[in-house]
C-alpha cells in the first residue's frame, strides 16, 4: 500500500472512529472522553491494531498538544458554572 493513502486511511479511520465515540456518548449518555479513550484503546496497536500513530512521524508531535488543548477548550466550554457550588473548594479553586 503507498505510504500517503495509507496514511489518509489512518487519518479518515481515526476521525469517523472519533464522531462515533462522540455519536456513541451522547446516545447513552455517558462522558464522551471515556469512550474516546475506550476508541483509542481498542482500535490501537494494544487492542486490534488498526489506528497506528507512529506513523505519523513528527507530526505526531505537532498533532497531540493540539488535540489536547482542544479536548480541553471543549472541556471547558462546557463547564456549567452553576454546578462548581456542589464540588469541594480546592477543585472549586482549581477551576
């Protein structure tokens, strides 16, 4: 298989697998991270070995902080301020 569409493959593979886990979630009402993470676990080269990252090279570098950071930002968009009252005050303050 040429080294680019294997790569595309990897990257459309891992953005339906993506919208899935979020589709998925938000169908059983469960937090969309935890079945993401369970996405990556399980389609990675610990479980079935079809999403590979590695072969990405130094993009991979590039593309997690980035993905982190909006993991994050969706994190915190959905932050509902009215529920800080009902947590402890040091995760209050941590927020």
């Amino acid at each position: 298989m040429d080294v680019s569409l294997g790569l595309t493959l990897q990257i459309i593979l891992t953005v339906v697998a993506g919208v899935g886990a979020q589709v998925l979630a938000e169908y059983v009402n469960a937090p969309a991270i935890a079945l993401l993470l369970l996405f990556g676990i399980v389609l990675g080269p610990s479980g079935l070995s079809i999403l590979h990252p590695s072969w990405l090279g130094v993009g991979l570098d590039v593309l997690v902080p980035l993905l982190v950071a909006i993991i994050l930002f969706e994190g915190g968009f959905n932050l509902q301020l009215r529920d800080l009252g009902r947590v402890s005050g040091s995760l209050r303050n941590l927020v």
